[in-house]
C-alpha cells in the first residue's frame, strides 16, 4: 500500500533525526562503545536489550549538543545513546512499538524514564504519549520532572494550558528554573498569570518571597490586582524585585504600568535591567 504524503514526510523527518543523533554519538564514542552499539541495532530484541543494559557499555560522560532546533545542554552520553535506541527500535518494529515502550515505561528505573521521556517529542505520533508524559509532571523525582520540563519541546507543543500551567507552576513552587522551560514566554496566559498572583499573595503574606524572575509571566495580562502587585515590587526593598517591576512596566503596553514605571523611576544599572540578570541571580540563592 502506498504511503500518504504525511506519513512519508514524517519517516524523511525519523530518518533525518536518526542521521543527526547517530552523527553526534559518533562524534562522542570510542570505539569501543561504537562496536557495541553497531552489533545491538542489527534487530529489534537485541535494540529492546541493549536500552537497558547500555550504562554498562557506554560512559556517562556529559555532552552538549543541538538537534530539532533545540540546544540540549549537559546530558550524560548514556543518555543520548538509549534515546538513539529507542528511535531505531520504532524504525525496526513500528508496529509492535507502542508495546514495547509502554513496557518499558512500566519497567524504567529512573535513568531509563530519563531517556524515555527525553525521547517523547522524537517520536512519530508523539501526541500518543500525552499521558506518559503529564505522569512525569507529577512525578516526585526530580530528575524524572526534569528530563519533562526542561530542554524538552514536548510539553510547548503539546500540552493542554491545564497540563502546562501545572508543570510550570511546579518549578515555581519548587523554585527551580523556569527559564529553561522552552517556550515559557509563548505559552503564557491569563490563569496562570493570575494564580501567580494569588501564590505572591500567600508568600507575602507569611512573610516569604518568590523568584523575581517570574513576574516575566504577567507582562501581557495585567489587570488591576496584578498592577497593585508590581506597585509592591517597587516599593520593596528588594533589588531584584524592583528590576523584575521595572522589566514588566516596560515590557508592556498597560497605561497603569507605565505610569507606574515614569513614578518609581529607579536608578539601575542598565547591565541588570534583564530576566537573564534575575535568573543568574536565581541561581546563586537557591543552586
């Protein structure tokens, strides 16, 4: 039977991934690890095999390195390797994949669900995993949540502005860095603007603080409760506070806050007039 325009398109965009992926292992391996690899992608069992037992044949050292667009900073080699795997084993067998992989999630240990939701968004059909990868969501494994959150193109592209909102406000809660959540400024919208507020609101209110960096999410839905936030912001004592004020004021086309901004006129070094100054500041706090 022949194929559809779209199905061809989408194995000419596997194929393509499985070049790229396999030139950076490449790139990486010894050869060694290179032998090992070539002998276990020869069929689709010994590929299953070879996703588990791989940490004992390939090094974790950490790399970098850019596919789909996306800049992937700091995964373990191992890591990248069973993520190759898991593409060749739905190559080699795409009928009984959703099976195997569903086995897999059932059987991962945390490196393997690391790999598997680092997988996801490479997938063909990859809204088919809808529900394995909101699971990592509320995952209290950190490093499960992580491999979700972070870097990974899934959750911009294909989460409900529910599934979304609760992933982010999660980093938040947490204080982790939502920066490194792609598509963080895309996918902002009201309710998750406004259930920020309320958190500032309780923070504040037991004398606490949250990251600066987050009022970034408010800039294109200010309304009067959010105005009075920023007001807050201005006339805290805390610097970091008075720069994330300062950002949305000017970031934003709201009458209310840009006569807030001409009224708290600060005096800031234009150097740390950025969210990348806050999230670098983050860090320093809270890493």
């Amino acid at each position: 039977m022949a194929l559809s325009l779209g199905k061809y398109q989408e194995l000419l965009k596997m194929v393509r991934t499985l070049d790229k992926i396999f030139e950076i292992i490449q790139e990486n391996a010894n050869e060694k690890e290179l032998a090992w690899l070539n002998e276990k992608i020869s069929n689709a069992k010994s590929t299953q095999l070879a996703f588990v037992s791989a940490p004992r044949f390939i090094g974790k050292r950490l790399i970098s390195f850019e596919i789909e667009g996306n800049q992937t900073q700091n995964w373990t080699f191992d890591r990248l390797v069973r993520v190759y795997l898991l593409l060749k084993l739905e190559e080699m067998n795409p009928e009984g994949f959703e099976e195997q992989i569903n086995m897999l999630f059932d059987t991962a240990e945390i490196h393997e669900s690391i790999a598997l939701y680092s997988a996801l968004p490479l997938f063909q059909n990859p809204e088919k995993w809808l529900l394995r990868a909101t699971d990592a969501v509320r995952s209290n494994v950190g490093d499960i949540f992580d491999s979700i959150a972070f870097n990974n193109v899934y959750p911009v592209k294909y989460f409900s502005e529910l599934a979304w909102n609760q992933l982010v406000l999660k980093c938040i809660f947490n204080e982790k860095p939502i920066h490194q959540i792609i598509g963080l400024d895309s996918r902002a919208n009201q309710h998750l603007a406004d259930t920020l507020s309320d958190f500032a609101h309780e923070r504040w209110a037991a004398g606490r603080r949250i990251p600066s960096q987050v009022w970034r999410l408010v800039t294109n839905f200010l309304n009067e409760i959010i105005i009075k936030d920023l007001e807050s912001l201005f006339l805290s004592n805390d610097l970091q506070n008075q720069i994330a004020a300062t950002l949305v004021c000017s970031q934003t086309t709201n009458s209310e806050a840009k006569d807030l901004l001409n009224k708290y006129s600060l005096a800031i070094n234009p150097e740390m007039l950025s969210w990348e100054y806050l999230e670098n500041q983050s860090a320093i706090c809270y890493g």
